[in-house]
C-alpha cells in the first residue's frame, strides 16, 4: 500500500506541476543550517530575475535551525547564486544565500562569507578546485539501502565501480541526481559506486574560488531532494557503516595557476610543505567524526599523522602519478571527511597555500 500511495502522489503532482503559473515563478531559497544540513523555502516571485542583484533578501526562524536564539531568531538571506530548478523547471529557479543576523553581522555559521574573501584575496592566483562527494544511501528504516534484510552483503571488492545485480544498488537514483545537476548547471564531472555497498561517489569541478563551495552545495541539495522522491536517505557521515567497512571522504583536488603550468611541480612540493606545518588546524575544520575514518586502513592515511606520496591513497597527500611524470598538475587533499564544509575546506586550503588576507 505505501508504493501504490506513492505512485498516485507522483502522478497527481505531475499534473497539478504543468499548470499555467501566469507569469509568476517559484524560487527555492537555500541555506546550510547550523549542522551542514540544507534547509530551503519557496517564495513567488512575480518577474524573473536577471541576476542575484533582482533577488529580495528574505528571512526564516533561525532559532528552529540552530542559527539564532529564540529572542533573536530573524536569520536574513541574501541571495549569491541562481540556478534552473530541476524539480519544477520552466523559469523556476533554486537560489543560494547567505545567512546573515539582524545587527548586520553574517551568521556564525555563515562560512562563506570568509572563505569568499580569501577567494578575492587572491583571486590572481586562479585556484582550482574539484571535490569527490561520496555518500551513502539507506532505507526509510536507517538499513543500508539493497542490502539483505538482517545480514550483510559479502566483503568489499565487487562493488567499486561495480556492474551487475548485487553488486551495485540504487543506481536509479545515483542516475536521476546526475541529471538534475547537468539540468541545473551543476559542474558535476562524473559518478561511480564506490568501495562499500550502496555507497556512491560524485564529482564536482573543476570550478575556480568560490563557485566550488556554492556548486557543490547545490548538488548535496539536489541529492537530498532526489533521494526524498524515491523515499531513501542520504548520509554523509564519514564511518556510516562500522567494522570493515571503507568510510566516506571528500576528496579535495586542489591547483593554482602555477602548478598548472610546466614547472608547476616545484608549486605543488612548496604547497605540500606549507601543509604539512597546519596538519591540526586542517583536521579542526575537516569534518565531524573523521577520527571514525582517517585510521590508516581503509584507504586512509593517520589522522595524527601528516604524509604525502605519489599515487598513495594511503596518505594525507597524493599527487597523482600522472602530475609526477609531467611535471605540474595538482595534488589531492584526501583527508577531508564526507560531511566536512566545502568553504571551509577550500578556505583554509587557500589560506594556507596562499596567504590569509592580510598577506
């Protein structure tokens, strides 16, 4: 009975969704709350905007988000990106903002705000970006999604990229959020299943400063948004299967404009040792519970220990072996857990390698 109530909602929505909206047009206002959730509500918008400077600020309940207390609980939004919105298309829109409090100050939990002025700072520099999103997917009941019913699929070694019954689950849904980031712009690079059974993997960039944090928030939002349309859970929690089991990471690739270039290798070893100086304060900021996943197994390196390699996925570092034999390229920050900040990751990151903002 829930599936046939299901399918019935579905197709009673379609039909109500291509209705005339007479020259008005949905806009879906984003926002991360105080736990790296992503919260929105819809506001009517009665001229389509030609950027975020036609956008009204708007304002919610911070107090019924962690973000505010209760005698001070208007939280403001301020619009920073607009994008196609997937779910209702047409000129309907999902829109990005900041969180700002009512003195005028951006919301303690606003990381954005910071990691967009080092992004300014130095702006000369061109940084790049690419972040590996990996996930995983579980039932309405918090089982893991496919796998059998009060047991465990067999050990890990079929399933990374895997193909086939039992060996790769949900891809029904992995392939829907594919679409509706391509839809809505989304510098979403590729997919693949991942080590774990019914864990997945998305790529975001490359995309240069802040864009990186905005996009890659926009395509958690859209998975959630899929996920819920299936009836199936997300979890970007870093160990979410104890035991034997690979964690889930967010895989940082990082350049500058000179690592990119030929003799770019000299930037990448000087950005590595400027690294390996701030291991604890990179870590601060690298997620909650990834001391559940940097254990030196699993694909990890030590979370007490800072290491770099080529080719090394059990390191802190890897410069892909591709980027050696060159001579530039980029390197891979794999220490970043699945549910850390992408701004505070990339800010930090350039923070360090470039200079705060004073420098």
């Amino acid at each position: 009975m829930p599936e046939q109530h299901s399918v019935s909602n579905s197709a009673a929505l379609a039909k109500y969704a291509s209705l005339d909206q007479r020259g008005s047009l949905q806009a879906e206002y984003i926002w991360i709350d105080s736990v790296s959730g992503v919260r929105s509500k819809t506001k009517t918008l009665t001229k389509k905007p030609n950027s975020v400077d036609d956008l009204p600020e708007w304002n919610f309940d911070g107090s019924s988000t962690g973000q505010a207390p209760g005698e001070d609980s208007d939280i403001y939004l301020r619009p920073v990106a607009i994008y196609p919105d997937p779910f209702r298309g047409g000129d309907n829109i999902l829109v990005l903002n900041e969180c700002w409090n009512s003195d005028g100050a951006p919301n303690k939990f606003n990381y954005r705000h910071d990691c967009a002025k080092l992004m300014e700072a130095h702006k000369d520099q061109k940084p790049w970006f690419g972040l590996e999103q990996e996930y995983t997917l579980f039932d309405e009941y918090g089982h893991p999604y496919g796998w059998p019913k009060g047991g465990y699929p067999g050990p890990q070694g079929p399933y990374y990229c895997g193909v086939g019954t039992g060996k790769v689950y949900c891809r029904d849904i992995v392939e829907a959020h594919y679409k509706a980031c391509l839809y809505a712009g989304i510098k979403i690079s590729g997919i693949n299943a991942e080590v774990l059974p019914s864990q997945w993997e998305f790529q975001v960039g490359p995309c240069e400063g802040i864009s990186m944090g905005d996009e890659l928030w926009i395509a958690r939002y859209l998975l959630h948004r899929v996920a819920e349309d299936f009836g199936v859970k997300i979890s970007f929690h870093p160990k979410p299967i104890p035991g034997d089991w690979n964690g889930s990471g967010l895989h940082t690739n990082v350049s500058t404009e000179a690592m990119r270039k030929e003799g770019g290798m000299k930037h990448i070893e000087a950005a590595i040792e400027k690294l390996s100086k701030r291991h604890k304060e990179h870590i601060a900021v690298y997620g909650d519970d990834n001391t559940l996943r940097l254990t030196g197994r699993h694909e990890t390196g030590s979370i007490d220990q800072f290491s770099y390699g080529v080719a090394d996925r059990g390191s802190s570092i890897r410069i892909p072996r591709s980027c050696a034999k060159e001579g530039y390229g980029y390197f891979e920050d794999r220490r970043p857990a699945s549910n850390a900040c992408p701004y505070q990751i990339t800010g930090i990151m350039i923070e360090t390698i470039c200079g705060g903002l004073d420098e």
